[in-house]
C-alpha cells in the first residue's frame, strides 16, 4: 500500500473541502452561459431618451477662479446613467439610448426637441429653466411624452401649474428651504435676518424660505434686499470696499442668530461671510447650504458614483448632473424591475410603493404621487464637507420623513389624475 506524506494528505483535504465551493462555482457558470444566451437570441427593447439643454452662455464666468467653468452639466449625469442601465439591460434585453440636443438659446428650445424626437427620443430629460421648460411643456410636438425636469425649481411647477406628463428630479425650492431650517431648528437658530437679491429668483426663494421659517416655528426678525449691481471680485482693492459697505449694511440689526442669504445668481452672497457687524453664521444660497448633491458627500456608497462620474466627466458631479442621472435611473430600475419598456408599464411601476431606487443618500428615494416631485433626503453643506443630512431627527411625517421636506400632499394644489 503506497503510502501519503503529510503534504499530500494536507492537499487533497484542501480539494475535498473545495468541492461544494466548486461545484456552486461551476452551476453558476452554467446559469451565466444559459442566461446570455437566452438574451442574445431575444430581441432587444430600445428605450431612447433626449436630453434637451442649453449652452452656457460664454461671456458669464464664475465668480471664483477657483470654480471649473461647465459646459456639460447635466448631460454627464444622463450619460453616465445610461450606461449604468445598460450593464443590467442587456441581461433583460433591453437597450437605452441616449440622444442630445443642447441649444444655444432658450429661443430654440423647440427646435431643439424637434430634433430629439426626429432621432426618435420617446422620453425628455429636460435641463432647462423655468421658462424653456414651459415652451416645451406647452408645445403641440411634445405629444404624449414624458418630461423629467432636472434643472427648474420653481414650486409652482409641483403646485397649481403641475402636469401628469412632468416629473420632477431636482428638488423644489421649498424643499431644499424646509431642509435647511430643519437643521438650524435641530441647532436651535431660530432668529434669522434675511438678505435677498433684487431679481425674480432671489424674491422666489425669499418667499420659499419665509413658508419654511413659518412652518418650522422660526423668527425672520428683519429682512433686507441688497440694492447694489453684482460685485466684482476681481476689481482692483474691491474687498476694500466689501470691508465697509457690508458692516453698515448690517448696522442696527435686531437680535439674531444667523443670516440667511437668498442670493441665486451668486451676485454677492459670497462675501457677507466674515464681513458682518456682529459675528454670525451664514446660510442659504452661500456659506452653509442645502443642496442634492455635493462634491464632499462620501457616505452610504457615494464615493464610488464621486468616482464613476469624475472618471467620465473629468470633473465632479454637481446637482443637476445628479438630478439627470436619478431621472434615466429611474427609467432603468422601472424597466428592469417590470420587465418593460412600455411606457404606461414603467409609469405605474414608478408611482407605485414598490418601486425605490438607491440614490447614494441613506434612504432609498421614490416619486410623490400627488406631484410627481421625487422624494429625497437634502444634503446640508459647506464649501468643504457635508455637515447634516435632512430630514433631521424629530421631524416625523406619516407616511415618510422624506414628506416633510417641501409642500406635503394635504397643502398641495396639485391635482394630477
């Protein structure tokens, strides 16, 4: 009888052991070769999207030189979740294709869609303002098509003037309002000095943020509009005169505990840090803000779509290039999860409760049934780091904490059938 060394004994345990390691590792190479060929021999389903923007107009420059000029936003986010759809649609024969059309004025956004549906986009990712949008949305060519808003905040687009066709992926104003006055009611600010612009947006958000401070049980102690032209950083001893006109500005001020800025177009919000008569934080459009995405945020997987997104783009992801990327997601998981490219089949998936998508936020998000308005958690940042997440802790909702942030079903003047 031959005899076995140790060596030998050691290693055929080792194999023996290994079998059922094997053997799942072999089923499972079976199942992979049966299921693509399955897919291969079935016909592919094509879903074409269109996104429909508008160029950066070339004599506006960032107001830091320190800020990348983007010529692509928005864009990048849908391209990047077309190809994410496509590395699980091709185990369910389906295909996304992505189409573009980026106009150079808001003057040709209807040409624009022309194109899209000429190259046969049967769903539209809009990133566009507030008033090509609703050229868009009143336009004959639009037909039954589906529109996701990835760029417009207007409240009144999820409110009295909301549409069946219309969903909405970027937060409204109100909502990104509720969630930065749940974080200064978890800090128990509650004294706020408002300072706005003096365009429309600026009095728009103005108003979003005295409903939120109303509705959160705040104080807008006094409330200022800054009368001047935009500033110019880059004029010859300009923070001189930053350094006094901002102190009186602020002069004779009630007692408060932050300053809230309400300043869209970054015209001057950006200096009041620092520059107040008396020592306080500021929040809103500047200094702490809230946002849906940010180039900071690293928690629950973030970093790897930080990482997918800047290997493609070669820049990082910004609010709108999230806004675009969880609207085609949101098509690729409807799709997958029903098994259809139907375009009633994926809307009712996606209004329904069973549908969630995994948006690198904490809690899965989903689309309000009464608006269409995707529900999401709101990131609350400074320039470098993330500082909370809202919902805050407390403020409950019956259906979801996600509700409480923006006009909840029960307020809502929308009335989508």
């Amino acid at each position: 009888m031959k005899h076995l060394t140790s060596d030998v004994l050691t290693a055929q345990a080792g194999y023996l052991s290994n079998i059922p390691r094997l053997m799942l590792l072999s089923s499972l190479l079976v199942w992979s070769t049966v299921t693509l060929a399955q897919s291969s021999s079935q016909e592919t389903e094509t879903i074409t999207l269109g996104y429909l923007g508008i160029e950066r107009p070339a004599d506006i420059e960032p107001l830091s030189v320190l800020d990348p000029v983007i010529d692509d936003e928005g864009v990048q986010g849908a391209r990047l979740a077309v190809n994410d759809n496509n590395a699980t649609g091709q185990f369910l024969g389906q295909e996304f294709v992505l189409v573009e059309s980026i106009v150079a004025e808001q003057g040709e956004v209807l040409a624009g869609l022309e194109s899209l549906i000429e190259q046969g986009a049967d769903w539209i990712i809009s990133g566009l303002p507030d008033k090509a949008l609703r050229q868009v949305l009143e336009s004959s060519a639009l037909e039954e098509r589906v529109v996701f808003n990835t760029l417009a905040q207007e409240n009144t687009l999820r409110d009295e003037e909301c549409q069946a066709n219309v969903f909405h992926t970027t937060p409204s104003r109100r909502m990104l309002t509720d969630a930065l006055a749940q974080f200064l009611g978890y800090k128990q600010w509650q004294d706020w000095v408002l300072v706005r612009g003096n365009t429309d947006e600026d009095q728009l958000l103005a108003e979003a943020l005295r409903e939120s401070a109303q509705r959160f049980g705040h104080n807008i102690v006094e409330e200022r509009m800054w009368p001047h032209d935009p500033m110019s950083r880059r004029a010859e001893g300009g923070f001189h005169a930053i350094q006094r006109e901002i102190p009186v500005f602020m002069q004779n001020l009630p007692q408060h505990d932050v300053v809230v800025i309400a300043d869209e177009n970054d015209y001057f919000g950006e200096y009041f840090p620092y520059q107040t008569e008396i020592p306080r934080p500021v929040v809103g459009t500047q200094g702490l803000k809230a946002v849906a995405w940010h180039r900071t945020h690293e928690s629950w997987g973030a970093v790897q779509l930080q990482r997918r997104f800047e290997e493609q783009a070669e820049r990082w992801m910004t609010p709108h290039d999230y806004a675009a990327w969880i609207a085609v997601r949101s098509l690729g998981e409807a799709a997958a999860r029903t098994g259809s490219v139907d375009r009633d089949t994926v809307i009712d998936y996606m209004l329904s409760d069973e549908f969630e998508l995994a948006g690198y936020l904490g809690l899965p998000v989903s689309y309000r049934t009464w608006n269409h308005q995707l529900r999401q958690p709101i990131l609350v940042t400074g320039p470098r780091m993330v500082a909370s997440v809202s919902p805050q802790e407390g403020y409950l909702h019956p259906r979801s904490p996600l509700d409480s942030l923006g006009v909840d079903e029960g307020e809502s003047q929308c009335n989508i059938q």
